[in-house]
C-alpha cells in the first residue's frame, strides 16, 4: 500500500506484504491499514512479484484504496507477466 496523494513526488511505501515459495494463482492476503493515516488522502496498491529478484508479474492499471472506518474490502490486482508483454515489441 502506497501514498500517492503529494503531487510530483514520489510515492511512500505505508505496508508491504512479503510471501516466499508461491506455486499458483491467485494469492489471497490481507494488508492491515495504518490507523493514523487520512481518508482525505490517495491510496494504491501495487504487485509485483519476482524470483531472485528479477522482475516476473506486475501490476499496470492504478489500484485505488478508499479508506473507512472500521472496514473490511476486497481489492482485485490483475496482474501481467512481464516477460510476455516484452515479447510482444520485440
């Protein structure tokens, strides 16, 4: 989860979600919302997923987050392979 809402300036990282030794799709998982931060704001998420650090899958549309009080909510990320959107240009 990432705060976008300063206008040219980068995004900061609030919470990460970290798996290891993943075999299939989807990933189901739960991202805890820091209790300090504004509903005023703009919230995203993002994924990406990669093996020994190399790049894998990612997100490319914007993922937006509404913050509420005391709410659970379920947020799709379709994500692409990165390798085959290269091949496609290559």
């Amino acid at each position: 989860m990432q705060d976008g809402s300063l206008a040219d300036a980068p995004t900061t990282i609030l919470r990460v979600a970290e798996f290891s030794h993943l075999v299939a799709f989807p990933i189901f998982y739960e991202i805890e919302i820091p209790a300090d931060i504004s509903p005023a704001l703009s919230y995203s998420l993002l994924a990406r997923i990669t093996k020994d650090e190399k790049l894998l899958y990612t997100n490319e549309e914007y993922i937006s987050v509404q913050i509420q009080a005391d709410s659970s909510t379920k947020i799709d990320i379709p994500v692409i392979d990165v390798n085959l959107s290269l091949n496609i240009f290559i």
